[in-house]
C-alpha cells in the first residue's frame, strides 16, 4: 500500500459518519462521557457486517474515555488476564466476540459477571445477532443481556454525499465523477474513503493539477504497485 490509511483518519466519534444511527451514537456519547445507567443499559452489542463500522465506535469510545481514567479496548484476540475486572475500569470495550478463543470466552463471561456485579459498563461486537453466535451458551446469553443495535453501512449515495462534505469543509473540490468511480474500484469503508480523499488532495497539491478521474485512476494505480 502506498499510504497508511490509519494515520489518515483517526477513529473517533467526530469522524463516524451517523446516518440512520443517531440514537445508537447518542449512547456512544453518553456511555464514553462516563454517565451511569441502570443495569440494562449498561451492556451494549453491536452487529453488523465487515466495514459498516463496529471497531471504528469501540475504538473511538476507548479514544474519548482512554483507559488511564476508565475504558479499555479488548480485541478479540486480547489475552485472558486483560479481561480481569479492574474498579479503576468505567467501560469495556470487546470487538469481535465471534472471534474469541475458548479461554477468552470464559474470561469475558466472567467480565460479564463482574461488569453486573461492580456497575461497569460493556460493550461488545459480532457479525450477527447474539442468537446466531457459534460461542458458549452462557457467554451468548450473556450478549443478549442489554441493548442490541444493528450497524448498518451506508448506502453508496450516502457514502458520496459524506465524502462530498467532507471535501468542502476542507477547502478543495472534486470533478462529479471522481467519487462514484471511487466507491466501486476501491475499499468501500468509509475509513478507506475519507483516507483516500485525503491521499487525493495531497497528490492534487503535489502534482498541481485538479482533483479529477485521470488523477484519481493515476494514483489508485501507484497505491496497486506498491
């Protein structure tokens, strides 16, 4: 790859793009600002497919609330003992507990149980429904305990009407048919479509010509050589 797409566009809360999920980031916002809810509230699982944006609110959540004064981000594979309950903890972030190994599940129970027990918050992700889990009965059940939200994707109007925003509030504009060509040849996250919009204006400055099909085709080729 060419450009590290990571370094160009932090996950945080600001660079989510909400569309129809403005309740569900009205709860990212209220549960990274350390608010206390009642015990139902405490436990959030968020399913979607591959992109649609489930690692991008855990990572932002752990970004605004980071672990010195209350959130830890565990990935799926993250070793059991950092899933011990910690009373300096406020909220649990676990991401793709589809992918747990056998040992993880029975320590995320367990972060489940304590969770309950101390008034911590936690929050987890998967691909589908916690019904549709192949993990350990319990640990399942245990997902299904407070607020499930599916994160939908956005739709490919959505996606250039994002990005076109996203391109005037920084100052440069871009040829009509730069964007639809952009979303169909290219990673469809937005993480990777704001990045390359980004890459674009760079390249724009570098070269000095205007942001247009032929430039964009140019540097999609150079990202595929390297």
């Amino acid at each position: 790859m060419l450009f590290d797409w990571g370094m160009l566009l932090p996950q945080t809360l600001e660079t989510f793009v909400v569309g129809q999920h403005a309740e569900l980031m009205q709860r990212c916002q209220r549960l990274s600002a350390g608010h206390a809810f009642a015990t139902a509230e405490r436990f959030v699982y968020l399913w979607g497919t591959a992109g649609a944006g489930k690692t991008h609110l855990l990572k932002a959540m752990a970004g605004a609330l980071p672990e010195a004064t209350g959130a830890r981000y565990l990935p799926a594979d993250a070793s059991p003992p950092d899933f011990l309950y910690d009373p300096a903890i406020h909220l649990y972030l676990l991401d793709d507990c589809d992918k747990l190994a056998p040992d993880a599940q029975i320590a995320a129970f367990n972060l489940f149980n304590d969770c309950r027990e101390h008034g911590a918050c936690l929050v987890t992700t998967g691909p589908q429904p916690p019904i549709g889990l192949v993990v350990r009965e319990d640990l399942r059940t245990r997902l299904g305990w407070g607020l499930i939200y599916q994160v939908h994707g956005l739709s490919d109007a959505e996606k250039i009407d994002a990005l076109t925003r996203t391109a005037q509030a920084r100052g440069f504009s871009l040829a009509p048919d730069v964007l639809p060509y952009l979303i169909t040849h290219f990673h469809r996250d937005m993480r990777s479509l704001t990045a390359m919009l980004d890459a674009l204006d760079k390249y724009s400055l570098e070269t000095k010509r205007p942001i247009t099909l032929p430039l964009l085709r140019n540097l999609l080729q150079l990202d595929s050589e390297t």
